[in-house]
C-alpha cells in the first residue's frame, strides 16, 4: 500500500486502531468539535455502476462540507457505458482527482482498480460488501449503547453484502452476531469459515435468531441487480421485521435498516417508524462517517 494514502475496501482489511480513529473522528465532526478540513481543495471522483441516493448524497455533500469538490461518473454518461475499461478510466482519473470511489457490482474487479490506481479508492458498494455502511451502523449504535461488548445483534433476512460486511466487523468488536436466513441465502460460506467465531451463529428460524436480541438489523429481501421473484419472497415471508418477531426478543429492542426499505416486505411501518427505530440517525450517521472515511483515506486524522 502507497503510504501517502489509504484505501477503504473492507472492514476486515483495515486495523482495529483505524476502525476506532475513522469512528471518533465521526462523532467528533457530528458534534461539530473536528477542526478538520482540507487546507487546499481536494477533489472525490465518484464511479457508479449501480444507482445510489445516500451514498451519493452523503458523499457529495460530506465532502463539499470538508472543502473538497465532487466528479460523478455514472456508466451512462461516461465512455464507461461505450466500452471504456475502467481500468484505463481510473488511471486518467487518478491524474485529475485525489481520491475515488467505486460503487459496482464485482469486488475483484474493486481490488483491481486498486492496482491502477495512484489514489485511494474507497468501496461504495459491491455485490460481496459494503464496508461504508457499516461504519454508520457502528456509530449509531455507539451513540445508543454505553458499550458493544457482549451486545446481541441479530440480522433477519438475505445473507447479502450488508450482511458481509456485519461478519468482518466482528474482527474488531466482540458482540453477538446472529445471523437468520431462508435456505440457499446465508452469507458467503467463505467469509464465514473465515470468522468461524462462537460470537457468530446462523439460524434458519428468526424467531430463534432475534431471542435476546438488542438491535435487529435488516435489508431488502431483493438486491439491486436482482429480478423480482416472487418464489423468493414467498421464502422470506417469515423473515419480515414485525411486532410478533420483536415481541420474541423478551426485551427493549432498536432496529436498524441501511435502507432504501420494501415496506410490507421485511419491515413493517410501525416498526420502521416506531419509537426504537434508528433507521433515520443511521441514514444521517452516512454523513459522518462517510466525512471520517475521506479524512482517513487521505491521512488527515
């Protein structure tokens, strides 16, 4: 790695020392006590082969707030969408901007980009994780729990990206990771054996799952590139975040969603608009933490 900069590609890449600085450097720049700014400009390409609002958002708007300025390059209106490779795109854009970051599908095709690259890239998104997610994830519960050690969390639904990024986050935090999917939807078997953890159970019943739980965390039952299918949600009908499953937990339970939300699906309204609901701090916290992530990408904290 150029020790000029960092890349941000997944959680379990990254040390415990830098998880805990990019995450105080988020509560600091949320309670406006971060003098941190770029000094001179610095300028953040954005790639997006999938579509994006928070990140997108959250990013442009972070950066701007940290005196740096934004390119977005979607596949449709770049020479990307006319044949382009990205790895010749990178290598001009790492000549134009400071930092990039690659929202895609193929997270080899990430780790790729990383070699052409003369600038960090942070991963926005990939079909295996989203890294930057989580960190918002971890600052919101921060803010809601005096410590993380021994919390039960129990995820309810398709063992995605999200998902991914939850189990390589347990290399650095030592709560309860209870994971409950539909047959033929766990995590990648590869990133569990890797983490093959007692703080790590998998369920195929969620009403198991969620006993004790003190957040429940969930996602969309159909990700972006999938087609909708409706033997596929017949499946996770079970799985859906709802009063009953809530009541399971014999406890005062939060609720996480890294949206955008299927309501009626894997989330009922009341449960995503009710009182233990952190679904908005944690749509905010992106801002935060998305400022943090470029600050430690560029080694300014």
């Amino acid at each position: 790695m150029n020790n000029r900069f960092k890349h941000f590609l997944n959680l379990d890449e990254i040390s415990k020392n830098d998880i805990n600085l990019i995450l105080s450097e988020s509560h600091k720049i949320k309670k406006k006590s971060s003098d941190h700014t770029f000094k001179k400009k610095k300028i953040l390409a954005m790639i997006f082969e999938k579509p994006s609002t928070r990140t997108r958002v959250s990013f442009e708007v972070g950066m701007k707030q940290l005196n740096g300025d934004v390119v977005i390059l979607d596949h449709a209106d770049s020479q990307l969408g006319r044949g382009e490779s990205l790895e010749d795109t990178i290598k001009v854009l790492s000549k134009y901007v400071d930092i990039i970051l690659y929202r895609g599908s193929c997270e080899e095709k990430m780790y790729d980009l990383k070699n052409f690259s003369t600038v960090p890239i942070i991963n926005g998104l990939t079909d295996q994780s989203h890294p930057c997610q989580i960190i918002a994830d971890i600052l919101t519960l921060q803010e809601n729990f005096p410590t993380l050690d021994n919390l039960n969390i129990s995820w309810v639904g398709d063992g995605n990206n999200v998902c991914n990024s939850w189990i390589h986050s347990c290399k650095h935090f030592n709560f309860n990771l209870n994971i409950a999917c539909p047959e033929n939807s766990f995590p990648d078997q590869k990133i569990l054996k890797k983490y093959k953890s007692s703080k790590i159970n998998i369920f195929k019943d969620p009403y198991e799952a969620v006993k004790g739980a003190d957040v429940i965390v969930t996602d969309t039952w159909v990700s972006m590139g999938m087609k909708d299918d409706p033997d596929r949600i017949k499946k996770f009908k079970k799985f859906q975040v709802n009063k009953k499953l809530l009541e399971k937990t014999s406890k005062e339970t939060f609720f996480l969603h890294c949206l955008p939300a299927h309501r009626g699906f894997e989330v009922t309204n009341e449960i995503i608009d009710g009182k233990n609901s952190l679904v908005w701090s944690e749509a905010e916290n992106r801002l935060y933490a998305h400022q943090a992530i470029l600050l430690w990408c560029l080694n300014k904290i």
